[in-house]
C-alpha cells in the first residue's frame, strides 16, 4: 500500500491561477503561469480510501443482489 501523496492545492496570490502540486519536504511550490512562489493554500477535500476486499464501497454501486436494500430509495426497489 503506498502512503499518502502530499498534493496540495493552490491560489497565487500574484496572478490568481489555482493549481494543484505534489510538495515533498522541504520543497515551496510555485506557480506554474507566472513562477511566483506567493501561494495561498486551498483547502481541498480528502479522497476516500480505496476498498480492495469483498466489502461494499464506501460511496456508489448498488449492494450485492443477496444483501438488503441499502436505503428506501435503493436501486433495487421496486
């Protein structure tokens, strides 16, 4: 399983472009339109984790036909 990547999404505070980079140590990003390295940090939402087993996903996807409805509004409702 590989670890978290540090990637971080930005605003430059000098051309407003927002981008998103990998930032490693001690490394500062810097704008990718016009080099500034005066950022602001955005805050960005997380990803779920990935589920690699027989379980059901965290988020999607109907449940397997054997199992219970998921919710009143399930997909398998009539």
């Amino acid at each position: 399983m590989r670890p978290n990547m540090p990637l971080f999404e930005y605003q430059c505070s000098q051309c407003e472009y927002q981008f998103e980079t990998l930032v490693r140590g001690s490394e500062m990003a810097e704008c990718p339109e016009c080099r500034s390295r005066k950022l602001d940090k955005l805050l960005s939402a997380t990803a779920p984790p990935v589920v690699r087993s027989g379980s059901l996903p965290i988020a999607g996807g109907c449940p397997p036909a054997d199992a219970p409805p998921c919710n009143p509004n399930c997909c398998r409702l009539p």
